[in-house]
C-alpha cells in the first residue's frame, strides 16, 4: 500500500487510490482464467461498484453512499473469497480489503463531517 495511505483520513487522494484498487482488483478478476466460474458474479460486483463510484464522483462524498448497497457489495465480495479460496489467486481476497477501505474511509468521513481536502 501507498505509504500515505489511511482509511482514518478521508482526503479526495485516500478514497480515489482504494477505488482504484478495488476496481482493478475486480476487473482483473472478470478476466483471470482461473475465475472463468465466477466471471459474471465478477461482472455483477463490478457494476454495483460503479455505481457506488457514480455516486462518490457525483457528490464528492461517500456519505451520499447506501449502507445497505455497500453491504450487499461486501457479501457477494466474501463468497467470491469463499468460493476461491483454494484457487491460487488473491485477487477476490485483495477486492474485499479495498472494499473495506472505501467503507472505513466512509466511516471516518461521516466521523469528520467530510472528506479532507488535504493530505
């Protein structure tokens, strides 16, 4: 990870570097051969991240984010790292830590009352 990187900070450089990681992690994953099972799972959790990105770029903020849809992301998240568990990959792993990431960054956003517009 990027040295200045902390989900307790909530800066415009903090929240675009986990996003995107969580979509290349993603993406690469609908296009590795060893998750060609789960490809359109892939597919599906990378449209709702882009949604949830839409959201972020529109309003500037992860407040404006649904919990719930965040939540659902994570789940399908976690039974892709189920499911792959014995794969040799850590792509889905990977996927699910950046998640992670964007909802602590939200949490600490919301703590704040805003994202940071310094380092």
């Amino acid at each position: 990870m990027d040295e200045t990187f902390n989900v307790g900070t909530p800066t415009k450089e903090n929240i675009d570097y986990a996003f995107k990681n969580l979509i290349y992690y993603v993406t690469a994953s609908t296009q590795l051969d060893v998750y060609s099972k789960q490809k359109e799972n892939f597919k599906k959790v990378l449209a709702e991240i882009n949604t949830i990105l839409a959201t972020y770029v529109n309003k500037e903020s992860l407040v404006f984010i649904n919990e719930e849809k965040l939540q659902n992301i994570k789940f399908d998240l976690i039974d892709l790292d189920t499911e792959t568990k014995s794969l040799k990959s850590y792509f889905a792993e990977w996927s699910l830590l950046w998640l992670d990431a964007i909802i602590s960054l939200r949490m600490s956003e919301i703590r704040m009352g805003g994202v940071n517009s310094g380092r």
